[in-house]
C-alpha cells in the first residue's frame, strides 16, 4: 500500500526522484539528484523545503515531511 500524500505529493514521487542516489546525502544532494532525474516541479519544491540536515535514505527524507505535518 503506497503512503498517503505529503504535501499533495506521494512518498513515491519523491522516492523515484531520488532513484539511483547514494546515502547519506545533504539537502543540495538530493536537490540536484531529483532535477537530473526529471522531477516535478512539486517534488522539487518539497526538496526545497526541507531542513537543512544529512539523509540517510530516501525514507529518511520523506520521514522528515511527516513529522513536521503532525
């Protein structure tokens, strides 16, 4: 079953941007990875707002949206 929407946007819209990058990665990381993989602009706004911290996977990242909704 696929995660509800984040920010209108699925965990697995964020976790196929982030396709084929190597963990732990910044935030300008992940930034670049998803615009090199074609993401939609809402992605990259999601990205774009994200804390400044290191990732350890794609889980971590869309973790991270989670719990700042709550």
């Amino acid at each position: 079953m696929e995660r509800q929407p984040i920010g209108g946007i699925r965990a697995a819209q964020i976790q196929k941007s982030l396709h084929g990058l190597e963990f732990p990665a910044d935030k300008n990381t992940l930034l670049e990875h998803a615009k090199r993989n074609g993401a939609p602009r809402e992605v990259l706004k999601f990205i774009e707002e994200l804390p400044t911290k290191p990732y350890e996977s794609a889980n971590d990242v869309t973790g991270d949206q989670t719990k700042r909704e709550h």
